[in-house]
C-alpha cells in the first residue's frame, strides 16, 4: 500500500499535539483523525479501520496502551505506535505491529516509520 492512501488515527489529549500532526502528516496525503479521548478514539477505529493508531498511554479516560488488544480486533493488521513522554514507560505490550515512540515526537519521526513498516 502506497504511503499517501494510508489511515492514521491520532488519539491524545494534548489538542495541541493532535492538531499539529495531523495537520502535518495530512500534508503527506495521509488520511488523519485526531480524537483527544480514548472512547472517541475506540469508535474513530471501529469506523475508520486505520492502518496506523497513535496512541497515548495516559489519556483522562484511561490508559490507552492497554487498549492495544481491542484496537488490533476493531482494525485487523493495523500498526499502533505507543507514545509517552517518559522515556522509562512499561513496554509490556509487544508484537509485530506495536511500536513506540518517546515525546516529543513529530510527523517525520511517524512518516519514518511508516515507510519502513509499509
């Protein structure tokens, strides 16, 4: 699949942060949703069917790292990119498809991974 018809949902609750990469990996031609909640974020997934998920792990509606199983069944080979800002995060969830990323991240270190992933 070529990088330009992928999906990516964004889900922290930082806004600003979402708005920013959206915004800039939209600039890419991916197709991007950004959800500032882990229960918008879910149903965003069920819809949307993403090839790749950003996700927070601490979210105001909870964690969102161990949603990584529900997130794999709602959006079947979709890769989830777990975010945080502390560099010591439990990496406890792990497989083929989840990768992780320390912030402050930007969109070249997502499009990076993409490409050696797609």
């Amino acid at each position: 699949m070529s990088l330009n018809k992928q999906k990516i949902i964004i889900i922290d609750d930082e806004q600003d942060l979402c708005f920013l990469l959206a915004s800039r990996l939209s600039t890419y031609g991916f197709e991007v949703k950004a959800f500032d909640t882990l229960k918008e974020g879910l149903a965003g997934i069920a819809t949307m069917k993403p090839d790749w998920v950003v996700v927070d792990n601490n979210l105001p509606d909870g964690l969102g790292w161990e949603e990584n199983p529900k997130i794999e069944l709602a959006s079947p080979g979709v890769n989830i990119i777990n975010i945080s800002a502390n560099p010591d995060s439990n990496r406890i969830y792990t497989g083929p498809h989840i990768h992780y990323l320390i912030k402050p991240i930007n969109a070249n270190s997502i499009v990076n991974l993409i490409s050696n992933f797609s």
